[in-house]
C-alpha cells in the first residue's frame, strides 16, 4: 500500500513538473496577456443621417469616431460624437430654418499596464458641448484604477474607478452658479458575441458627488454586413440631476448607423 501510494506521489509529481515546463515555454513565448495586441490599432466610424419631409420637416445627422491601440505598456482609446438637428417651422405663413440640436462630445483614456496587464492604473477626460441643454459646457477628468475581469473569443467584462474633479459651466441665461468639485467617477463595460456577424455592448457610468450626479447607459447591437461594414442599433439613456428645473434631467437617444472599420 505504501508503494502504491508513493508511486502515485511520483506520478502526480512528474505530471506537475511537466504542466509548469509546458506553462513555463508558452509564457516564454507569449508574455503578459495582451500578447498579439501589442500595436494592435483599431478605428471604427459611425455615420446616421435621417431626413423626414412632409408634415415635419427636419434632417438629423449623427457621427462618431472610436479609437483605441494596445502597446506592450500602455493603452489608449479616444471618442469623438457629433449630433446635430436642423428643423424646419412655420411662422406667420413663413418656413423658418433652424438649429433644434447640436452636441460635440470627446472623451480620452490612458491606461498604463500594471505588471498583471489586466490590472492597469488610468487617467480619463471628457468634454461635452451641448446647446439647448443649459449648460454652456461640462468637462471632467479622474484617475484611478481599471481592470479586466475576463476576455475570451466570445466576451469580455471591465470596469475603471477613481476619483476625479468635474466642472459644469451653466449657459448665461440661466443666472446660476457654475458647479464644480471633486467626485468619484465608476466605469464598467460588457461585450458580448453572439455569432462571428452580431455583438452586443453595454456601458454604464456614472459621476458621483455632493453637488450632483451623472449617469450614463449606451445599450447598442451590431451586426455586419461585410468584412468592415456594419450595421448598429444604439440606445442611449443620459441622467443629469444638475440640469435645472427647465430642462429634463433624463435624456435618450436612439439611433442606427452604419459603421465601418478602417483598421
């Protein structure tokens, strides 16, 4: 009984000392767990146009640009969103042309890999320009810690949190104190593939502080419809408790572009 059982210490011994070479010469070969991403650069446009004629009379154009690049020690993704709305109305008999929306948002992230490259430290900021919102602008930056939970061929889950400090400048009309202060900003972010054609993201974050609270939900499906062009769906809920009493606090949008990927 002895023998058998130091047999099988032996065994189980050997077995272990071999999984940990094999371990040992792939990681040799593929260090870290960004390891075939490193340079890897990505740049997707999105592009929606809608004109109704008719009874309402408006043209809505939608555009954004997302990219981002994996190097060995550091990562980054930049945001740039554009809307704007023009409608037409009547006046005394006459059609009046003008602006009814118009928004230019971009954000930044930099990330520096830790020595787990799925834990890593980052720095954000983000501008939004948004008329008929009563804001003239708001902008914040934070820092703080990111990290990725999981990602596989078919998923992958993360989030960032940190402190940070946000400034929200009212539109003059409006005769109010300007906001700004510390606050602590919580990111987190799901993607999911259904098929090689069809992904889903979901996003959610939110800005946290005494004076006020900013969330934001971007929901969106895509599908494609060829090597670099797809098609997206995108449901965005946005939540300001800053707003004021004359503008909504909860504002949605939704929208479907099509999407190419230049790299």
């Amino acid at each position: 009984m002895k023998k058998i059982l130091l047999l099988i210490i032996l065994v189980s011994s050997s077995s272990q000392a071999q999984i940990n070479i094999m371990r040992s010469l792939y990681m040799a070969e593929k260090p870290g767990y960004a390891v075939g991403q490193d340079n890897e650069m990505s740049m997707i446009g999105e592009f929606g146009l809608v004109i109704a004629a008719g009874n309402t009379n408006a043209s809505t154009m939608t555009a954004k640009i997302n990219t981002s690049q994996e190097l060995k020690y550091w990562s980054y993704q930049i945001i740039g969103d554009l809307l704007y709305k023009r409608s037409t109305t009547q006046v005394n008999g006459e059609n009046i042309k003008a602006t009814s929306a118009q928004k230019m948002f971009f954000s930044t992230q930099l990330d520096y890999k830790l020595a787990d490259p799925s834990n890593r430290i980052f720095i954000y900021g983000e501008y939004e320009d948004k008329r008929f919102s009563g804001f003239d602008y708001q902008a914040s930056l934070a820092a703080g810690w990111t990290s990725r939970l999981w990602r596989d061929d078919i998923s992958e889950l993360k989030y960032s949190i940190g402190p940070g400090y946000s400034v929200s400048k009212y539109d003059e009309k409006k005769n109010l104190a300007d906001l700004q202060g510390l606050i602590v900003r919580a990111a987190f972010e799901y993607k999911h593939k259904f098929s090689k054609q069809a992904t889903f993201r979901q996003f959610v974050s939110a800005e946290a502080a005494t004076f006020a609270t900013k969330t934001k939900s971007e929901t969106s499906l895509s599908t494609k419809l060829n090597g670099s062009l797809a098609m997206k769906l995108t449901f965005v809920m946005n939540h300001d408790s800053s707003a004021g009493e004359d503008s909504e606090e909860l504002n949605t949008e939704t929208a479907v572009t099509l999407v190419y990927q230049f790299f």
